[in-house]
C-alpha cells in the first residue's frame, strides 16, 4: 500500500508543479500587459522585469495552489479510473479513503503553504513589488527622456528634444502639457536640466522659452527666462494596498477604521482564510470528480477543475458586492460559497465511500 501510494503521490506531485506553471503564467500575464506600456515607456531592462515577474509570483499564488491541486487530482485519478487501476486497487480490498491518501497528503501541504503565503509571504512580496516598481520609475524616467524621440512615459504629457548633451542635460525642448482638459499648454524652450525634487516627482528645470495656452477660442502666450515644471509620477505608481497587510494588521486597521472604510478590510481578511480553506475542501472534492472525469480523459478533469472554480470564484465576487451595497452581512457574503463547496465535496466523498 505504501509503494502505491508514493507513485500516486509522487504523480501527483509533478502534475501539480506543472499546473501551478501553467496557471501561475495565465494570470501572470494579465498583471504584466498592465505594467507593460509604463515600464516599457520609462526604458525597463530585462533585469527589471524578472525582478517584477519573481515578486508576483506569490500574490497568485493564493488562488493557483487550490486550483492545482484540483486539477492534478482530477487529471491523475481520472486517468487510474480510466485504465481500470481504481477498480483493481478496490478489488484488492483497498476503500475509497484509503485510495484517496495521497490526495490528503497532497492537500495538506498545500494547505499550509497557502496559509504561509496568505499570512506572510504575499504582503512581503506585494510590499517588494511596490518598492521595486517605484525604484523603477525613480531611477528610469529621467533616462527615457532621450533625443529625437517622443516621450509619452508621463500621463497626458508628450516630450521631444533635439539634443541631451549629457544624462540630466537637455535643449531644444518641445512638451506638450494636456493635464488640464480645459486648458492645454504648449511649452517650448532653449534648454534645460532634469532633476529629482523628491519623492516620485521629477522636474525640468527650463529656460528661455515660452508657453503657449489655449482656452476655448482664445489663446494666451507667455515668455519666461525660467521656468520649473514637476512631473507627477504618483499616479503612475502603485499605491499601498489591502494585499500588503497581513492578517493580523488588517485586524489592527479594521479596528482603526470607521463602517465604511473596515467592509473591505473586512472581506480581504476572511479571504485569506477561505482561500487557503479551500485546499482542506479539495480533499473530500477532488477525487470523487476524478471518478466523473476519468471516462472523458484528461480534457474532462480540465473542464471540470476550471468549471468548479469558476462558479466557485462567480459566486465569491457576487457575495463581496452583494456586502459592499449592504444587502448581506460580510461573514456571509465571505464565507457562503465555501461553505456550499464544503458541504457539497462531503457529500460527494461520503456517497462515492458507501460505493
């Protein structure tokens, strides 16, 4: 029984691993097109990206560790069904609980790493995530600003020089300032300096140029010898989040905060215990569905995994925002589709244990 159970569980093991890949690199993408055009824009290195690409890593975690464990269930227990090895494991006089130990000890480890990452792991990472995607936009901007080319890295302002004699160093200055929707500016100048005033602002530093504004139907020109301008990278930066509180700070905060303000610390910190909740849940689910998709091959264990995640996550998403507008109260709306699935996998495991 042991040796049987170390080869489905070292199967299982590897298909999970590779899951996680798969999933991990899915939902990676989607983050990365978000940060592609500003990163792009400011002239990040591939060095820059691995580095952004590593700290993501453990946000999502949170929800692709449960998803593969359910789908290398489905897909290893699927195909022992489907070669008849679970008929011949039963008829050797092994039960369903016994056959389905390695699930448990699959569920169990992922299980308390998704608590590690729940309560530790992911607030670090989005905290490094942060800082690096700061330090990013600090340290490029100023370098994306280059000679004969134009320079959209900043919201609503386009750039062009003619020379940059040296790093902070520009001349033949073309900007045009399209901040203020109802006063946009054009600005013009001989020279000038970039420099960092402090925080994520940068500054250029002008001279000898002239600013034209246009209001409506009218015009305004300007003159200036010198003139500063502070380019605002704070919106383009992200902003400290939910994500980078651990629970027992989200308790501190939620204390801290007034009705309105605790409902979505309220829901971010009962989702990092029903999340990894759901690893103990896949336990008693998995394997029975296995037993439904086995007939239909691997593309059935793969329909059915993302089937039950999906009305799994639908259901979650409608529960939050069904809180938010105040129609049900937050422990319900947090924790009513694990509950369901819970109930539904004993069910599940309980009717195929009395097979």
């Amino acid at each position: 029984m042991k040796i049987i159970h170390k080869s489905i569980l070292k199967e299982l093991t590897l298909t999970f691993l590779l899951s996680l890949a798969f999933l991990n690199f899915i939902l990676m993408m989607e983050k990365l097109l978000r940060l592609s055009r500003l990163l792009s824009g400011i002239g990040a290195s591939m060095i820059d990206m691995a580095r952004i690409i590593f700290y993501l890593q453990p946000q999502l975690l949170l929800l692709t560790i449960p998803m593969s464990l359910l789908l290398s269930t489905l897909l290893i227990y699927g195909r022992l069904n489907h070669d008849s090895e679970l008929v011949i494991l039963k008829a050797s006089g092994m039960n369903f609980g016994s056959i389905s130990m390695p699930v448990f000890t699959s569920g169990i480890i992922c299980f308390l790493l998704s608590i590690a990452v729940s309560f530790y792991i992911g607030p670090k990472s989005s905290i490094k995530l942060r800082d690096e995607i700061t330090n990013i936009i600090k340290t490029r901007s100023p370098l994306s600003i280059e000679e004969g080319t134009f320079n959209t890295s900043f919201k609503d302002i386009v750039i062009i020089v003619r020379e940059k004699p040296s790093a902070d160093t520009i001349s033949g200055i073309f900007i045009y300032d399209g901040r203020d929707k109802n006063e946009p500016r054009i600005l013009m100048a001989d020279e000038g300096k970039i420099y960092m005033p402090g925080g994520l602002d940068i500054g250029l530093y002008l001279k000898d140029g002239y600013i034209h504004i246009t209001n409506g139907d009218s015009t305004t020109e300007l003159s200036f010898k010198k003139y500063n301008m502070i380019l605002s990278l704070e919106s383009e930066s992200p902003s400290r989040k939910n994500a980078e509180l651990t629970p027992s700070e989200l308790l501190l905060e939620i204390k801290k905060a007034g009705a309105g303000q605790a409902l979505p610390l309220l829901l971010e910190f009962h989702r990092r215990l029903s999340l990894p909740g759901i690893c103990i849940i896949l336990i008693f689910l998995g394997p029975p569905l296995a037993l439904m998709a086995g007939k239909s091959g691997k593309l059935g264990g793969l329909t059915i995994g993302l089937s039950v995640f999906t009305v799994y996550y639908t259901f979650l998403i409608y529960g939050e925002n069904l809180v938010r507008v105040g129609k049900i109260p937050h422990y319900i709306g947090a924790w009513s589709p694990t509950v369901i699935l819970g109930i539904f996998a004993l069910w599940m495991f309980r009717k195929e244990s009395l097979k």
